[in-house]
C-alpha cells in the first residue's frame, strides 16, 4: 500500500491546473457533504452515514492515525450538523443529491480545463484520496505530513 505522501503525490498528476485545483478545493468538500447528507436521509434502522464515516476513518488509518483522527472528528461534526438539519425538517436527501450531482458536475469541469481523466479513473481508493488532499495545507500545519510530501495546490 502507497504512503500519504506517495498518495498526494500520485494525485498531484491529474490537479495541475489552477482552475482545476480550486474547482476541487470547492468541490471535494460539497461531495463529501452531500453524500453524507444522502446516507443519513436513507431510511432504516441502520446509521448509513456513521458506518461509512467508520469505514473511510479506517482506511485513513492505515495511512496516518493522525489524519484518520482528523478526518474522523470532520465527519462528525458534518454528521451533527446534517442531524440538526434533517430534525429541522430539511429534505436532507433532496438538498444532498442536487449538491452531490452539481459538485460533481463541477469536478469534470476542472479536469476538462486540466485536459486530464480524474485520478479515480485508475483507482477507486483516489476517491478517499480527494479529502486529503485538498486538506494539504491543514495536514501541514498540524504535522501530520513531512515538508518533503509534495505541496503544489
């Protein structure tokens, strides 16, 4: 399994372009937002959106605890917040889906001006991968990424 800093890195290809970059500083945190928003509208007795905040916190784990803890007390302050919102009476699944799909839309716009296939085309685990990347600066500021990982956007 590749490293953070070999992740960022591998990422890096495909997000040179300064458009496509803040296309992606914007975006990956809506789509992130959204799907979460999404899986906690879904009906049922099980937390959607928690087992998969628990899932990806995982993954993050095996790269870097620190950054699996950072993303995991993120998430959950985006879960509270989606939860007050859907117990306010929000249509949490409707609002969610039109972000996630406008987002979405957004992110091929970026990498259409960068003329590159997004990362996740070559491997789905770049999809975990966006959250991180576009939290470079925050990772470098807290020290959980060495000055030596790449730090172009």
């Amino acid at each position: 399994m590749m490293t953070l800093p070999q992740w960022l890195e591998a990422y890096d290809e495909s997000h040179r372009h300064p458009f496509n970059i803040a296309m992606h500083k914007l975006c990956v945190p809506l789509i992130v937002l959204s799907l979460l928003g999404m899986l906690m509208a879904l009906p049922g007795p099980l937390p959607w959106a928690w087992l998969a905040v628990l899932a990806g916190v995982a993954w993050y784990w095996r790269l870097s605890r620190q950054a699996a803890l950072v993303m995991a007390l993120l998430c959950s302050v985006v879960l509270l917040l989606l939860s007050a919102a859907q117990s306010a009476g929000w249509p949490l699944g409707y609002l969610s889906l039109l972000v996630f799909a406008l987002a979405w839309a957004g992110q091929f716009v970026g990498h259409a001006r960068e003329g590159r296939k997004p990362s996740f085309t070559q491997d789905l685990q770049f999809l975990l991968i966006g959250p991180l990347w576009t939290l470079r600066a925050l990772w470098l500021r807290l020290g959980l990424i060495d000055r030596e990982t790449p730090t172009k956007p």
